[in-house]
C-alpha cells in the first residue's frame, strides 16, 4: 500500500451523484491530495437502516451511484479499499426473505445463524450475560416463518441485520463470492466489518475468540490469493489491539483519535506519548470515520488499566460535550437510535470546539504517527455537526453523515482551516521519510515525533504549553521549519 494519504468517503454524500463524479472529484479538485479512497458501502441499497452496511445484495453496486465498471475505472489510479460486510446481511435480502417463505425447503436455511444453532439444549441466563453486544439489550430477534414457526435470528446489531453463519457453506460462497467480485473491481483492501462478532460459541464471549483468528486468517489467506490484503476493524482494549494486530496484516489505530483529544485538551502529552512506543505499526490511522469517536479503544476493561483512567474518559467525553455546544449529546447513546456504548458522535472539528489551530495541530499529530493516514471527507472540509440531518433521521451518527452538493464543496475549500490542511496533505504525501524509523519524546511542554530514512529526516515538535508547533525537516540541502501557526495565517490572506 502506499504511503500517501487517504480519502474516506460515501460515493453520494460527499458528491451529491456516484461513482464517476466521486472519480472527477479526486482528479480536479482534490487532484494529487490522496493516493487512495475508503469508499463506505456502494452496496444495494445505501439507504438501508444502516447506510449500506445492511446490504440486500452485497455483490450489486446500487444502480443510483453506477456500477462495477466505475469502481474499477477508480481502482486505476488509486488505490481502493472497501468494505466485505463479514458478520451480516439485510432482513430484506432475496436469502432471508426465502427462508421466511420456504423455512423447511430454502436453500440458504444454513446461510442464517439462529439461538438454537449456537445453544441446542437452551441458553442459560450465565450464557447470555457472557455474550459481548455492542449495544443494549437482546442480540436475538424473533421472526415468524410462514409455517407459523417463531424463529429467534442472531442480530449482533439490528433486529434489520441477520447474522450469518460463516462456518457454513452458504455462508462461505457468500463471503468468496464477493471476494471475487472485489478482486475483478481492481479492490486492494478489504475492511473486515465487524469480524469480531463472526464466530459465536456458547459459554463465551462470542467475540474474538481464537475461533474469530482462525476465521479471519482463513478469509484473508483467500484475499492475498486474489492479491488483497485485509483489515481488521475492531473496538477493543488496546492490548486486545496489540494482539490482534501481530495475527493480521492491517488494524486501526482506534485510540489515536480519545488521546489526541485528551492532550490537547490538558496540554498533557504522557498518554499519548506512551501508546505510540508501544502501538502496532501496521495500522491504519483515523480521526473522524462514519462512525462515532471511540472510547473503549483506550478505557480500563474489568481486570486491566486502560491508557486512560475512568476520571480521565468521563472529562475527555464531557469536553467533546462542552465543546460542541451540547451537540454531541443528541447524538449519542439513548439520545439517537443508534445505542453505542463505546462512541460518542461528533464531528472532530466540534470536538475540538472549531479551533483551527488544535484541529490541524491533530491532523499534524495523525500524519507523523506510524500507519497509512486516512481522512474523512467531513474531517478534510473541517464540517460542523449536521444537527438537521440528524433531526430529520433521528440517527446518531448522521451527525457526522453529511450530504454535500458540489457548491458546498466549493465554499469549504476556500476556508482558511481547510487550505492549510490540503498544505499539511500535500508536505505529508511529499516527504518520503515516513518509510523509514519512527520515534517518539515527551518533552517538558509536549512532544516530538520524528521520522528518519536514509539520511532524511522530519520531525513534528509539540509545545503545547505556548500553542507552537513546526515542522523540521532535514536533509542533504540543509535544514527547513514550518510553523503550523504559519500555514494557518497564509491560508487566511
């Protein structure tokens, strides 16, 4: 994969059309800012209960963004990861939909993962209260089969998101059916949505387990087959993090966006400072995605410390409140549908309170840490919340969902914060050192993070104390600085 930054987008949301004018807008506009493009789910249909990530059919690009065709005329010139959708499909699915009509004679009867499959002889309440739900309440949802037969379904996340079982053989066509899809589509990621979720034994967890490894190992030996490579999206506690990432070849940084925030709020670099000597370096990192910002990625579990104590979790989630102006909390958890225990819905930009400064200083502190940055679209025009979105869907994360037109897409690009963030872009993707060793220090007011290679070097110093930061670069010409301060003011005249 290449080093240069990537893009995170929803083909419609950020273009107003598809597929092609997604690929327009990389060429003009964004020209030479990103070398490649998380495009979220171009399944049918992308307004499902839950953006796309429910797909009806996951092998049929929606006919309203374009088609395969487009995918690949993308693929050509960057580099695309999408998402394989591991754990589920859509209730209203042709697959589930029959085994609703014929229960008894469906051919995908097995596609589908029941109670009674995973507990034969019954569940115990211990059985149920061991099981791991990213949400309150029951992971089971009850349908009536036409034989008049009630049938309670695994839903890890909606009672409209049927868990399928991966261990059986319709399970295991449907996943390598749209491994083949991806690897014709000129797809060289594939982001493993919600794999932790896929293998469930009764008695456990039901979230990765050693089972979980083996499963995803397996997928992804089938990836690198078709010449793809995998990544694992998982919210854990980082040490879970650290396991998982030396088992697969690509995991999120999830706790780079808690700690960045965390430090610039108490001008206190130690936390951060401390998981990036430790974190994973094959690893993707984020700020801001479709989804919310995540707490557990740094939280204390039952029997370990976290890389932030409780006190500390509760003031970083009370910050982002204060700072969005009470926003954020008619986002998240029972405020909106979408019950998260783990995220809190914001734009990063509001979480930062609108602050220029702070905001790209974190996007200066993601760009030097280890890993392939990616930037969402909402991230990269610095948008506040879409609190009429939000209003009108009465779904947390569409705070940070928004639909853009391409006027609005304009205007963005000519405010001050977003300039000097396409600069901040651009001196990332130029500078060749960050494939070479990576090294982090505390100082008395901050930190610095420094990268060499080859007699290269680049280096990120943080005062946090003072609101100063630069950029040192060092070469066989001598010696540069650049203030972030500066490329701030610039924009702005």
């Amino acid at each position: 994969m290449r080093s240069k930054i990537q893009l995170i987008t929803y083909a419609d949301r950020l273009t107003g059309a598809g597929l092609k004018e997604l690929k327009k807008l990389l060429d003009n506009d964004l020209n030479n800012l990103f070398g490649g493009a998380h495009i979220l789910p171009f399944y049918y249909p992308i307004d499902g209960s839950d953006a796309g990530f429910d797909p009806i059919n996951h092998i049929q690009v929606d006919p309203r963004l374009g088609t395969w065709k487009d995918i690949e005329n993308i693929g050509q010139d960057y580099e695309i990861m999408a998402d394989l959708i591991v754990n589920h499909m859509s209730a209203g699915s042709d697959e589930f939909q029959d085994v609703l009509r014929h229960p008894q004679t469906s051919l995908y009867r097995d596609l589908f993962l029941t109670k009674q499959k995973v507990f034969p002889n019954g569940m115990s309440d211990e059985q149920e209260t061991k099981i791991y739900r990213p949400r309150p309440g029951s992971c089971f949802s009850r349908y009536t089969l036409d034989d008049g037969v009630e049938t309670e379904f695994w839903t890890t996340f909606t009672s409209a998101q049927i868990d399928i079982d991966v261990n059986s053989k319709p399970g295991q066509a449907y996943l390598d059916k749209a491994l083949q899809q991806f690897a014709q589509s000129n797809i060289k990621l594939i982001r493993l949505d919600a794999a932790g979720y896929a293998i469930k034994q009764a008695g456990s967890s039901c979230f990765m387990l050693n089972e979980t490894f083996e499963f995803i190992n397996k997928l992804s030996e089938k990836a690198h087959a078709l010449g793809m490579r995998t990544l694992a999206e998982i919210h854990a506690h980082y040490e879970t993090q650290i396991h998982i990432a030396k088992r697969v070849d690509m995991v999120y940084d999830f706790a780079l966006p808690p700690l960045i925030l965390h430090t610039i709020n108490t001008s206190n670099s130690h936390s951060l400072c401390h998981w990036l000597t430790i974190a994973p370096k094959n690893c993707i990192t984020v700020l801001d995605t479709h989804d919310g910002i995540g707490i557990i990625d740094v939280g204390p579990s039952e029997t370990k410390a976290g890389l932030l104590t409780e006190e500390q979790i509760d003031e970083l989630v009370n910050s982002i409140h204060r700072n969005s102006a009470g926003q954020s909390l008619k986002a998240t958890g029972k405020a909106a549908n979408n019950l998260d225990l783990y995220q809190v819905n914001c734009t990063y930009y509001d979480a930062l309170g609108k602050n220029d400064y702070h905001y790209l200083l974190a996007r200066a502190i993601q760009f030097f840490s280890p890993g392939i940055p990616q930037v969402y679209y909402a991230g990269l025009f610095a948008l506040s919340n879409d609190m009429d979105l939000l209003e009108k869907t009465q779904v947390g994360r569409d705070i940070n969902r928004p639909y853009l037109n391409p006027q609005e897409i304009q205007n963005a690009l000519k405010k001050p914060v977003v300039q000097a963030l396409i600069k901040l872009i651009k001196i990332r993707n130029q500078l060749k050192v960050f494939e070479g060793n990576f090294s982090v220090d505390k100082t008395q007011n901050g930190l610095n993070l420094t990268w060499d290679h080859l007699g290269h070097q680049a280096s990120l110093q943080v005062d946090l104390i003072h609101n100063q930061s630069s950029i040192i670069i060092r070469n066989e010409t001598g010696e540069s600085q650049i203030m972030l301060m500066d490329l701030l003011n610039n924009s702005s005249n």
